[in-house]
C-alpha cells in the first residue's frame, strides 16, 4: 500500500500538471470502487479550475472552484498518471478524468480497494469533514516529543501500533515505523507506556527524518508503486530492516520477525531494547 511518502510524491507531481486547469469530462468504467462512482457523474464538477492539489495522511485532495473536491485514496496497489487523451486505456484505468490541454488523468486500481469520493469542503482551503477524525501529520510542529509522550501514556499496545494509528498521528506506515523504530533503537514489541521522554524524542526525530528522506528520494518500491510518471521510489534501497530475514546492518545478530497487528515486524532483537 502506498504509505505517506508515495502518496507525497504523487501529489507533487500532479500539482504540476493539473494546477490551473479544468476537467471537461470524466469517464468512469465501472459502477464502483470501494464506493459508488455514480456521483462523478454531476456535470457540477466541470470546467471549474484546479485551485489546489494536496494531500491529507494518505488521501489525495483535488480542490476546485466553488470549493468542490475530490478525495482519492489509492487502496492497496491504485496507481495514478497523466498521459494524452488518445493513449490507449489500460484494463484495470476504472476513472478517466479528461482535461483542457488534450491531457487525462487515470486512476488504476486492480483490486478495486482504493476510491474516488465527491466532498463539498466547508470553505476554500478547507480539509474535508470526511477527514476530521485523522490524528496531525508526522512532519508538522504538531506531532512533537512532548505530544507523543502524552500520546503513549497507559496505553499497553505496542508502540508499533500506537505510530500506525490514524488517530494518534497519518501516514507511518508499516515500512517506515519499522525504519525509523530500528534507528530509534526501539523494540516494535515495546509497551507504548514504557517508552521515556528521551526515546518520545528520538522515536520522533527519527520518523521525521525517514519520512523526509524517503519523500526527497520518491518513495519505497517494494511490489507496484509508482508514481504519476512510471518512476519507482529509491528509498528501498536504504531500508535496514525491513523485509530483511538475514542480519543486522550494525551488530550481525539475525533479525527477527513477529506479526504485529497483522502486519509483519522486523527488529533487531539486540539493538532494539
């Protein structure tokens, strides 16, 4: 699934090319994703500019005049790009977004867990009521040591867990916790509680920087992702631990593996205390 760092690089790359211009007609090749797609069909949504193109946690929102909006979530393995009008339409290119300049915007979604939903925001710039519940991004001032401290407190879930939840801070997927709990010398099987004020610190230093890092380098590809012009993301090329079943990068012991919320955890059990 495309974790906060793709979907980052995605909307960047859209920003380029739909800015500034209008969709004049949206075909829509199925009824439904995860949800309906009748609601493309209102012919509101045309020929109003592109005013912002931006993301939320791992939703992508398309902003328009009049304060009419897209929200698209790619699900498991969805994939968006812009290619011209006449490029052939590929199998699973369920949503075909036509623009002024002869260009398309095609939303690829094999398995049909991602979707596209119509929103009304409640004021230019607004984030959607849809998204009101979504806990701060972790690279804002918000999601700091002092409020994921208070965050861990009599919580006795991992802190593996406690990261992925949407509620407590977006995005910190399942590869990137992994990264960044490894270079926090933190064990994924940790009791959240018992983490100090000086690890708060460090776990969210390190989320930061991973999240840049990978942000500045295009993402991770492990199986499909790409993004809006068929790039893959480097950083799995730096990734220490996860999917890694050999050794330790630093100290050589075996790493471990433990299913964690129905995901898989790697870990060294020596440098992660």
């Amino acid at each position: 699934m495309p974790e906060l760092p793709e979907v980052e690089t995605i909307t960047r790359a859209l920003t380029a090319h739909l800015l500034a211009h209008k969709f004049t007609r949206i075909d829509t090749h199925i009824e439904a994703l995860r949800y309906s797609l009748k609601p493309l069909k209102n012919s509101e949504l045309l020929n109003k500019k592109i005013v912002s193109v931006r993301r939320r946690a791992r939703y992508i929102i398309i902003e328009m005049t009049k304060c009419h909006a897209f929200i698209i979530h790619l699900g498991m393995s969805g994939s968006l790009r812009v290619v011209p009008a006449k490029t052939k339409r590929l199998k699973h290119e369920h949503v075909v977004w036509h623009l002024d300049d002869g260009m398309t915007l095609r939303f690829d979604c094999p398995r049909r867990f991602g979707f596209v939903k119509v929103c009304t925001l409640p004021k230019v710039g607004a984030e959607p009521v849809e998204l009101n519940q979504l806990g701060p991004e972790p690279l804002s001032a918000e999601f700091d040591a002092v409020y994921l401290y208070k965050s861990t407190r009599r919580r006795t879930g991992s802190i593996k867990s406690l990261i992925m939840n949407n509620a407590i801070v977006v995005g910190v997927g399942n590869i990137y916790v992994t990264e960044a709990l490894f270079e926090s010398g933190i064990s994924p099987l940790r009791k959240a509680m018992s983490l100090t004020k000086k690890q708060c610190d460090k776990l969210v230093s390190e989320i930061k920087k991973v999240l840049a890092h990978s942000i500045e380098i295009g993402g991770t590809t492990i199986a499909n992702y790409k993004s809006v012009d068929g790039s893959e993301g480097k950083f799995v090329q730096l990734l220490q631990v996860y999917g890694n079943d050999k050794n330790c990068p630093v100290c050589d012991t075996p790493i471990k593996q433990k299913r964690l919320a129905g995901r898989n955890s790697y870990y060294c059990p020596r440098c992660q205390k």
